[in-house]
C-alpha cells in the first residue's frame, strides 16, 4: 500500500476516534461525517493518493481541529 494512501487510512481512523471522544456534539457529528468519507476516499485512491476527490474532504475539515495526521492532504 502507497504510504499516502495509509497515511490517508490512518487519518479517518484518527477522525472517528476523535468524533467518539466529542460524544453527541455536532462537531463529532461532522468529524465522523468526515471520516466516512474519508474511507470511501482511501478505497479509491491510487498511488499518489492526491486526488480531486480529496479536496472534498479537504474542504468539510477546513478550520476544524483535526488529527496531525489529517494535516497537509
């Protein structure tokens, strides 16, 4: 597996135990949005795993506090 597309792995199990630690709230709420689409991304990615695709998700976590390994995608 490319090491991008594990980093990329990495970073929505990091976004779903984030949102779980958050509990109800509606920043969990968008934080575990995130990560499955994040998943749904990581299935999909190729060897560069710099995809369009990944400006989505790039787009719903801007401003928000995320795990260092969600940084720089």
């Amino acid at each position: 597996m490319p090491t991008n597309v594990a980093r990329l792995r990495q970073c929505c199990g990091q976004l779903r135990i984030q949102a779980k630690a958050l509990g109800a709230s509606p920043e969990a709420g968008m934080l575990l949005a995130g990560a499955q689409q994040c998943d749904a991304l990581a299935a999909q990615a190729g060897p560069g795993a710099n995809a369009p695709e990944l400006n989505i998700l790039k787009t719903a976590l801007a401003g928000r506090n995320v795990p260092p390994v969600c940084q720089g995608f």
